[in-house]
C-alpha cells in the first residue's frame, strides 16, 4: 500500500468515527482487508496497483468499509464504477478495468467478506 494511501486511511478513519469514540484503525492489516487472490485475471502486481488506485481515488469520498463489503461479479463492479464516473473523473478507462478486475476477484459471492470491527460496520450505509 502506498504511504498516500495509509494516510489517507488513517485520516478518514478517524474523522469518521463519532466523537468519545476511540480510534481502533491502527490495529487494522489492510493487506487482509484489500486481500489479493491472484487468479488468471489479476496477479499480485495488478492486485497491489489496483488497491493503491481504490484507496487513493474512492475513499476521496467515502471509507474503505462499503467496497471491501459489497460482494458482486465483474459486472456488477463494472455497473458499479459506471454510477461512480462522475465522481471520479481523473480516472482513465483502463485504471477503472484494473479496479474492477480486483474487485471481481477478491469480494465476490464465494467469498466472505472480511472481518471488520464493529465501529468501522456502523460506518456504512448501503447505496
């Protein structure tokens, strides 16, 4: 993960949470959480550049929690980013096809989510 990326996720992670509330985000791996199974439509290099492109353009406006939760196939990521273009318009078609490759292939239907603590689920409200 990039130094950006960790930043960011630091600093999103505590302005979200409510405030008395202590910030549990430093004891997160989010090499368990933005998993990488390689498979024959991403390797590890592509999982590595797709995480650092998720983290560093997608959290801009919301935290990580919803896109590590949600569970479809390619076509569902592609709708998906298709909704979002308009909020991320710095992105070229081909960084969008690498996102959406990783995200078919580590959160999808036959596989479960990733474990994350309670303060970080009460974060996320559904699309």
């Amino acid at each position: 993960m990039s130094k950006t990326a960790a930043a960011l996720l630091a600093i999103f992670g505590l302005m979200s949470l409510p405030l008395g509330q202590e910030a549990q985000a430093q004891d997160l791996d989010m090499s368990e959480i933005f998993r990488c199974a390689p498979s024959t439509n991403v390797n590890e290099a592509q999982c590595g550049e797709a995480r650092d492109l998720i983290l560093n353009n997608c959290t801009i406006c919301h935290a990580f929690v919803p896109i590590v939760l949600q569970q479809f196939d390619e076509p569902g990521w592609d709708g998906l980013f298709d909704r979002h273009a308009d909020r991320s318009p710095q992105l070229t078609a081909a960084q969008t096809k690498k996102m959406v490759k990783y995200l078919a292939a580590n959160f999808n239907s036959s596989i479960d989510p990733p474990d994350l603590p309670q303060e970080l689920l009460d974060l996320w409200t559904s699309y």
